[in-house]
C-alpha cells in the first residue's frame, strides 16, 4: 500500500513548506499541500499568507482560496490593500474577479497593468475578459479591451507567435460572450482589435 509514503511525502512538504530556506521551495511545498485540499492544512496556509514572499503568499492564499473559499476572499481582500506583485498580485487579481462585483474594476485594471511580461499575466488576460463581461459598462470594457491590446502589442517580436494567439483566444471568446449578451457596441469594438 502506498499509504505510509504518502503520510511521509505529506510530512516532508509541511516541514519544507514552514522551513526551507528557499521561497521556490515553500511555495512549490504548499502548492502541494493545496492539492490535498485537507483541513489539516488550512492553519499553515492562512499563516503563510502573509510571508514575505509574494510567491509563497501567493501560493498559499490560492491553496487557501481552494479550501475555504469565504477564507481566502477575506484575506484576499485585505492583503489587496498592500503593494504586492509576482503571484500574489496574481492571485489577488484572480480572486477578485472571482469574488468581486463591477466595483473592482479599478483594482483589477491597475494591478493588471501593473505585471511585468509574466506567464501569470498571459494568463491572467482571459480571465480579465471573463471579468469585463461582468461589468457590464461599455466604457470599462473598452478601456480594459484596450490594456489587454496594448499587452499584446508590448510582447517582444520573437514572442508574438506563441503568445498572441492565447491572448486574442480570450479576445474573441469576450466579443462571442458581449453579443451573445446584447452589447453589440462593445462586441464590435472588440472584433476591431482582432488581427
């Protein structure tokens, strides 16, 4: 049985998780631990939160989010008050969209400028499409069409090919979603910024 190798591995990533000297290395522990989706866990998860790396509070807060989902938006919602970037940013930026209404476009936008050319905001652009069709607002969803765009467009040359496609994906689902909702405004502002 694999059973005593799995309480062990277990054992093994709480203790990396709470005492690795490596932040990669206590992130990737509790991004384990998160896949368990144990309550045993939750104690480690809400403390790591607040770790001064982004990536372990990143990871962390998602694990969290994962479990108790009341949980991760409370905390989310106050660590959203503090500079943060990396995966944290991220992660707070997904669980307010998730979570959030209209009024935290403001938030959303700004923190999804703000990224560097990272994996987490390549994919984070679908997810912001997703958001922009909650608001609602035809001018939020152009002006966050348009920061969508200007990321696309900032991607090194060499890039664009394996990149774009993923972004003008959420692009094209976004316009389908805004027509399939009535607001054919914004859905034909959309399919102006298509290649």
């Amino acid at each position: 049985t694999l059973f005593p190798y799995t309480t062990l591995f277990r054992s093994k990533a709480v203790e990396m998780a709470k005492k690795d000297p490596s932040r990669m290395v206590r992130a990737a522990a509790i991004d384990y631990l998160g896949m368990q989706r144990s309550e045993v866990f939750k104690d480690l998860f809400t403390s790591a939160c607040y770790d001064s790396s982004y990536t372990v509070a990143g990871s962390a807060l998602s694990a969290l989010t994962d479990l108790d989902s009341a949980t991760g938006a409370k905390i989310a919602a106050a660590l959203s008050k503090q500079p943060s970037k990396g995966k944290l940013n991220a992660v707070l930026i997904e669980n307010t969209i998730r979570f959030g209404d209209a009024s935290s476009y403001d938030f959303i936008m700004s923190s999804f400028k703000a990224m560097g050319l990272t994996m987490e905001k390549i994919q984070m652009t679908t997810k912001i499409a997703d958001f922009l069709v909650k608001s609602g607002n035809t001018v939020s969803i152009k002006e966050g069409v348009n920061a969508i765009v200007d990321f696309r467009e900032s991607i090194p040359e060499a890039y664009k090919p394996q990149i774009s496609p993923m972004i003008d994906k959420g692009l094209i689902s976004l316009a389908a979603s805004l027509d399939k909702a009535g607001n054919k405004e914004a859905a034909n502002f959309v399919t102006t910024k298509l290649p």
